[in-house]
C-alpha cells in the first residue's frame, strides 16, 4: 500500500506509540454507495483520538487510471472516531483536506489534525466513472511428481511499489516463478473481472475450466485476488516448453482495457535448483529533509510575496497543489507542509535546489546547497572516532541495503553506480551472486579505509541523497553519544 506519514516537529508533546494499519474488513469499509466512489483503503491511524499541535500529512498509493485525470475529481475524507474493536460510524471529515496528486507514481495526500480511521471516496456527478490499473501477474509453480503446471494470476493494483513489496512476498512464501505481467483497466461499474487461459501447446491439456471469475470488489479494493488454472503434460517424458496465453478483462469491457500474458517458458527453468536463489529486491526510497533545513527554508517562504508571488504558493502550484492553497494557507506551516508533500514524492534535495531556482528563489537554493556543503564539512571535524575507525556500524548497513540494494531499472542509481564510484565495476558479477550486494561493497569500504564523511560524498555523487542523509542523521545520533 506504501503509506507515508510525515509527523512535523513539535506536533505531539508527549511520548506516543504511533501504528499505522489498513483494515481488509468488510464491516470496516463504507457502504455501497451510488453518489460516490471509494478510491483508498480504509487506514487505522493509531492511537485513535490523539490531536496535533500541527498538521500532519498521509499520502498512499491511488492507482486511479490516467484517464481519470479527465474526470472531475472531487475527494473527500471519511472519518469515523469509533473505537478500533467497533463497527466505523463514517462522516465527512470537515477540517481534513485531500488532493490526488499525479507525478509519476499517483498518490493520494491527506492532511489531518487528529487520528481516526479514515478513507477517501470521490464524489460521483453524472454517469462518469472512475478508473484504476490493475496488473495481472502470472506465477507458474511445476508439480513434477504430477507432471503438473499451475499457472496462478494475481490481480494487484499497477502501482510500483505495490507490486515490487507482492512480488518480494511471494519470493518468501512461494516456490512458483514470476513468468508474465501484464497492466488492464477496471472501472468502478461493479463488473466481475474474468480470467481465462487459450493458445495451450500440444503436449499439454488444461484439467479445469478455461474461465474464471473473480468478484469486483475484491479487485478494487486491491485484497490481490487470485485463480489457477492446471495443465497435465501430456507426454510420458517431461515436455522441453510450456506455453499458453492468459488474459484478464473486467466483464463488458473494451478489447484494449484486457492484459493478454503470453506465457513460452523453457522446462529446464523449473527444473533447476538455482531457482531457489533468484532475488527480487523491494524497498521504497523515502528522501529526508532535516527539521532546521525545513525551517531555514520556511522563514524565507512563508512570508508572502505580494510583488511577484514567489513565495510558498509558488511551490504549491510547483507540487500540483494549488487546490490545496485555501486550505495551506489556513495554517500556520504552510512551508513545512510543502517540504512533507516533497519528501512524500522521494524526490532528492538536488531536485529542491532545481526547483527553488525555477520559482526564482535563489535564496532558497543557496540555503539548500549551504546546508547539504556544511553538513559534509562538520560530519569530517566532529565525528573523528567514525573516521578514524572506518566502520560501517550494522545498524547503518542495514538502512543502506534497503536502499541501494534494490536495481533502479531507470537510472541506475543502486549498488552498481556505488561499485562504479569505488572503483570496482570489474567485481559485479560477483557482487550480484551475493544476497546483498550492497552490504558486500560496505565491507569493502571498510577495507579501503573510506570513512563515512567520505562515503557521503560518494553518495551525493550517485545522486543518492537519501542514502547521504541516512548516513548524515546516523553520525549526528552517533556522535551526540559521544559527548
């Protein structure tokens, strides 16, 4: 679901356990209802009644399909203050506000002063209907005592991050092999999504039925859904290739909104031991802006800028917010709520200098490239014991694989480009054997003596400032213990 929950400093004046859950309970859910739509799940915020000196801010994954971006969206949060063990009594949610904000990976923000259990519908006019992308993952699991192939279809919201945490579950839990996907369209019109599997090859025959059902509801509120289908080999010898096609389309649909999978798979894949050591590697990279950076930039963007306007408006319509300007501008932080949305998209500090030039505020990017050049400097004099030791403690190991470990398919910025930087590209095919690449080059820093000031640097030089901020905030608790 990849919830984000961004807490300012100082909202809270007491030690709290804060949970964050998301209920599959239908009892839980608001009811069928024709004048709205619901487009989130229905999130725990816990404990439930705790009020906040200062706005927080949620955001999670919406897959709403791109074509709804046509439609008039008009969301709206439903809370309910009911006691977690009893049945939600839903209300619109007046002081809350919530925007869909669409920059590449489709969210839901929802800004809120107290904790509750909430959701978001999105209020219906006319006979428009909502869209959300649905991937149809097709996993093959070989029975060879049977002679059998189960081909499994997973229905899961076709949202990155949704699909690379599935994908790593079922890597812990199962033994069958990812081997197609495929994107559809399902609208919100309460249709049953239907499955079916054609184009079998000859040495295999289908011991079930061709078509499946899979109930509306269960796909919309993404509960990954799944059906099977069985083929039996159909030769006394164990067939050389399997092969079919699985298509999955919601009821009365259109030919181009169905995933059609093609399925060509050579035998010998399932029949390998070295399956068992495939790795698929998931993390969701969450950037960090520092409290007194926060606050450095708002006092230069908090004051409103009545000549050209260049002020934290400016940044809000830069996020795609500038609905949400009445509602900012209501509080008292309108800045700081802003940099949350920011650190929400995981868009890096580089970016943020990039984007303060853009809404002219030079002077915002100056402070943004002083804080990032003076943290460097006063990590290498304050914190000589790490230097000296050139030790990557496991705690900071651990917040480095999860981030570089993962391949970015897009840019590269992962544990190759660390490799790269340090000078050993000739050890890759190696360190891709390993269970942790990443966690291999650590040690090897180690080794060359690179200190974590030093490692800073070289994630900058990747791009990779939330690997450079994790290392940053890690020295800072560090060396507070220190003295």
């Amino acid at each position: 679901m990849n919830i984000v929950l961004s807490i300012p400093k100082d909202a809270v004046d007491k030690d709290v356990t804060i949970k964050i859950a998301v209920s599959h309970n239908d009892q839980d859910r608001p009811p069928v209802n024709q004048s709205y739509s619901v487009v989130g799940p229905v999130i725990h915020c816990l404990p439930h009644g705790l009020h906040f000196k200062k706005t927080v801010a949620l955001s999670f994954g919406c897959n709403l399909h791109l074509a709804t971006q046509n439609l008039p969206l008009d969301l709206q949060v439903l809370y309910s203050d009911s006691d977690v063990d009893d049945v939600p009594v839903w209300q619109e949610h007046d002081s809350a506000s919530c925007h869909f904000v669409v920059d590449g990976s489709r969210r839901c923000l929802v800004f809120l002063d107290h904790f509750c259990v909430f959701t978001v519908v999105n209020k219906t006019t006319g006979s428009e209907t909502l869209a959300k992308g649905v991937n149809a993952l097709v996993y093959a699991d070989y029975m060879a005592n049977a002679r059998k192939m189960r081909f499994t279809c997973h229905c899961v919201d076709n949202e990155v991050t949704e699909i690379e945490l599935f994908k790593c579950i079922q890597a812990r839990d199962s033994e069958a092999a990812l081997v197609g996907s495929q994107p559809f369209i399902v609208y919100d019109n309460h249709n049953h999504i239907t499955l079916s599997i054609t184009d079998i090859a000859a040495s295999w025959q289908l011991q079930d039925n061709v078509t499946k059902v899979i109930a509306f509801l269960k796909v919309w509120r993404n509960m990954h859904p799944n059906c099977s289908f069985v083929l039996q080999s159909t030769t006394p010898d164990v067939a050389t290739e399997v092969s079919c096609s699985v298509t999955a389309e919601q009821e009365s649909s259109d030919e181009g909104d169905a995933a059609h999978v093609v399925v060509v798979e050579d035998m010998n894949k399932f029949q390998e031991s070295s399956r068992h050591l495939r790795q698929i590697q998931t993390t969701t990279r969450l950037s960090t802006i520092p409290h007194q950076l926060k606050m450095q930039l708002a006092s230069l963007l908090d004051p409103p800028d009545h000549i050209r306007g260049h002020d934290w408006r400016h940044l809000a319509s830069e996020l795609g917010l500038d609905e949400q300007v009445p509602y900012l501008e209501s509080k008292g932080n309108p800045t700081e709520l802003l940099l949350m949305v920011w650190e929400m998209r995981n868009d890096s500090l580089s970016s943020l200098t990039t984007t303060m030039r853009d809404i002219e505020r030079e002077d915002a990017a100056t402070t943004i490239r002083s804080f990032q050049e003076t943290t460097t400097v006063e990590m290498a004099e304050t914190s000589p014991k790490l230097e000296e030791e050139c030790i990557v403690p496991e705690d900071l190991k651990t917040e480095l694989v999860l981030l570089l470990d993962p391949i970015d398919e897009v840019n590269g910025y992962d544990w190759r480009h660390l490799a790269a930087e340090l000078g050993l590209d000739h050890k890759i095919g190696y360190l891709q054997r390993k269970a942790s690449p990443t966690e291999e080059l650590l040690r090897h820093c180690e080794m060359m003596n690179i200190s974590l000031p030093a490692l800073v640097t070289v994630m900058r030089n990747m791009d990779r400032e939330d690997a450079a901020v994790t290392i940053e905030v890690h020295v800072s608790i560090t060396y507070d213990t220190y003295l």
